[in-house]
C-alpha cells in the first residue's frame, strides 16, 4: 500500500519539478531528511495499524452477554508508550534542525583557498512579478533566469523589493523568503548541468502565480563564456536598431529600465541590457523571442493582466522598430 502510493507520487511528480528529484547538495540533505522522516513514518503506521487491526480481530465481542475481562491500568504500557513517540520526535527534531542548519547557512570560504574557490555572490531581488539577479563581483544584472557554474557554491543573498516573495526552486533548494528589507541568506551547489524551474512560493498579489524562474546551470567554462557576453558593451546598432533605441530612449520606457550603457537607468521594471540573450520573460512564464516581446509591446496588460507596465500605445511600426532594437540586445 505505502509502496504502491509512494510510487504513484514519484510518477506523477516526474514531469514537473520535483522535490524527489534533488540535484544540489542542500536538495539532497532535504531529500535525505525526507526519506528518513517518511521511513520512520511508515514504521509507525504499519505497527500501529497491525495492533490495531489484532485488538479488533482477537478480543472482538463473541456473544450478547459476553463482557470481557475487566482489567485497569498497566504502568509499565503507559510508560512505554509515552516514552517510545517521544525518543522518536527528539530524533526527528534534532534530525531536521541539523539539516535545517546545513541548507541555510552559507559554508565557509577557507581562509587560504585559491580565489576560483570563492563562492559567486548573487543578490535575489524579488518584485510584484519577476526576480532579478544581481552579480554584484561580476557586475551584472538580469531576470528571471539565473546562470551558475556546476560543482561551484553559489551564495545567495535573498531579499524583496515590494511585499514578502519566497524563492524556491524544488530540485536545488529550500523555499527562503524573499523579505523587504531584509536579507535571508541561502546556497546552492548544483551537482550537474541542467535547466531547473522555479516559483515565488509565498502569495504576493495577482501574479503571484504567474512568478516563476528559470535556473541555468552550466559548465564552468559555460558559465564564463556566459559572463563574458553579459559583461560585454552594447553593439553598434544599423540604422534601423537605432531608430528602436530612439524610440526606446523617448516612449517612456527609461522611467523604469536599464540598458546600460544608454541613458536608460530606470530600476522598476527588469534590467534589459542583455535581454535577447534570455530564454524566457515576464517572470518566466514564457519564451522570449521577437514575437512574444512584439505581443508584450503591444498591451503588456492582455498578456500578464495586473503587471506594472502600461499599455504605451505603441503603434505597429512602432512595435516593429522596438523589437528589432530590443533583439539586438543579445
Ligand atoms: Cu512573488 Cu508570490
């Protein structure tokens, strides 16, 4: 029975992000935890059912005026099962806060280790709905896609621009509240290259579930190819990517974003600086690519109803001139 539901959870949960399927060190110590927990469960439950399905069978009622025998208290039984449940929560206790200790706090730099050895800093920047990441050592910014190395300890310092956020990305790590003004602090040492998604796991508005994430993790060499193009300045722009940058620089949208290297400083909405080299937009929830980002332009409101940007009534031509500036942005 146990075995058979424990198989129907594993199946079902295949396809999407599962818990069960850990691939960061601090995902496989709450996997561990899990096990032991669900384990000490299952023996619980088997011996308490056992006993219970035997009292029923052997001391069933037998005839009208049968009563049985009339017995009262047994010291040794109450002390016994008093006991027994409490050993087994302490252990439990003292299992989970060990763990607890062990995915929260960031493992320390050795004093001594080479400078590869330092752990990459990233600040977790929730907002009513995306995340941004910010690479303070690196010097880069981006949304909702965050690039780490495998095999590399990756700090991340987790705090909320607006209301309480909570990151959570189920294959690499515990939830940890995104907190405004406040910094919770959290790791990961992802094992393998992979493509893990992620969702805001705390109800933080009308998008709340609309605020998903995307973690990339590459190989070190990925990873620093990655940096490199981040890191790079804008192109030259052709004629007609200029005419988008114009329209970019005049239509309002500097109030809220950056592109560094422009006049665009706005902090509200997501850095876009590098915004072509992004698989996904919009707090994740879907490709970017010229046609979605043309869609975006035209009514942001039709396509994620109650985000902050407003429909700036472009016109197509408009649209047309953005997109080919913003696709430029690799
Ligand atoms: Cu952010 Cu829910």
């Amino acid at each position: 029975m146990i075995l058979a539901g424990t198989m129907m959870i594993t199946v079902s949960c295949a396809a999407a992000p599962s818990v069960l399927a850990p691939a960061s060190e601090s995902a496989l110590k709450t996997n561990g935890l899990t096990w032991i927990v669900f384990a000490i469960a299952a023996v619980v439950f088997v011996v308490v059912e056992a006993l219970l399905i035997y009292a029923a069978v052997r001391f069933r009622r037998a005839g009208q005026s049968d009563l049985p025998k009339q017995i009262e208290g047994n010291q040794r039984l109450e002390i016994g099962w008093t006991l027994l449940p409490l050993i087994v929560l302490l252990i439990v206790f003292f299992l989970s806060l060990s763990t607890l200790q062990a995915i929260r706090n960031q493992p320390a730099f050795a004093a001594g280790a080479s400078m590869e050895a330092k752990p990459l800093t990233v600040r977790v920047v929730g907002h009513q709905w995306w995340w941004e990441f910010d690479y303070p050592d690196l010097k880069i910014v981006t949304a909702n896609e965050l690039h780490i190395p495998a095999g590399m300890q990756v700090n991340l310092d987790i705090e909320s621009i607006d209301v309480i956020h909570s990151f959570w990305v189920p294959q690499l790590g515990g939830k940890t509240d995104a907190i405004p003004g406040h910094v919770n602090q959290s790791w990961i040492k992802a094992i393998q290259p992979g493509t893990y998604e992620g969702q805001c796991a705390e109800f933080c508005g009308v998008e709340h579930g609309l605020m998903r994430l995307r973690v990339i993790v590459e190989t070190p060499d990925q990873f620093q190819a990655w940096v490199t193009k981040q890191q790079a300045p804008l192109p030259s722009f052709s004629q007609a990517e200029a005419q988008g940058e114009q329209l970019f620089l005049t239509k309002g949208c500097v109030a809220c974003h950056t592109i560094q290297g422009t006049t665009a400083q706005g902090k509200i909405g997501p850095d876009l600086t590098h915004l072509a080299s992004r698989s996904v937009m919009a707090g994740a929830i879907m490709d970017r690519n010229l046609g979605t980002m043309e869609n975006w332009l035209a009514d942001p409101q039709a396509v994620k109803p109650g985000n902050l940007m407003p429909n700036l009534h472009l016109t197509q031509d408009e649209i047309t001139k953005l997109g080919v500036f913003l696709e430029r942005l690799k």
